[in-house]
C-alpha cells in the first residue's frame, strides 16, 4: 500500500483565532495518526504535531491554511481536522464557555 498525500485547505473561522487551546486540540487530534501532517500559511510551513510551531503561524480569525496530509492514514488525519476547523474548534458552545472560565 503506497502512502497517500492530501492536502486540504481550511479558514480559521473562530474569534480568537488559533491561540493555545485550539493548537492544543490540533495536535491531540494530529498525534493519533501515523501520516506527517504539516500546515501551511502562505510560503509557512509548519509540523502539525508541534504545538509550538502551530502558534508560530499567528493564525487569527479569517485566516487561510492548508493542510498536508501524507502517509498511511492521510485522508482520514485530513478529515478529522478539516471537521475540528469546521466545528470552531468546539468554542461555539456557550455553555462550554461558561462553565470553563477562570
């Protein structure tokens, strides 16, 4: 089986933009699979699996990226985390936000 490359693109669509627990959720969720997962802004390339370098990207609210998948399990790695951008990285939930202040 020969590995596969994807690449999807995503829009940070939450207001905070991608700020540490969003990274912290991307690279969880990144970690579970065995493909190389890299995130592009621009000409900026980045490990998906590094929280830091993630923040590096500066990625507010509105911003572009794309997703690089490419391994066994690419398509289902870029699947997963196109769903978590979709989702807002969970921050939609007000009753979430509310129960986790402080």
């Amino acid at each position: 089986m020969s590995d596969e490359k994807i690449s999807r693109t995503v829009v940070v669509n939450n207001a905070q933009g991608i700020h540490a627990r969003p990274a912290d959720l991307i690279v969880r969720m990144a970690q579970q699979y065995q493909s190389k997962i890299e995130f592009v802004k621009d000409n900026y390339r980045v490990d998906g699996k590094s929280i830091l370098e993630l923040l590096t990207l500066a990625a507010v609210q509105g911003t572009q990226l794309t997703i690089e998948a490419s391994g066994p399990d690419a398509q289902a790695a870029a699947d997963a985390l196109v769903g978590l951008f979709a989702g807002n990285f969970l921050e939609h939930n007000p009753s979430e936000n509310q129960t986790n202040q402080g």
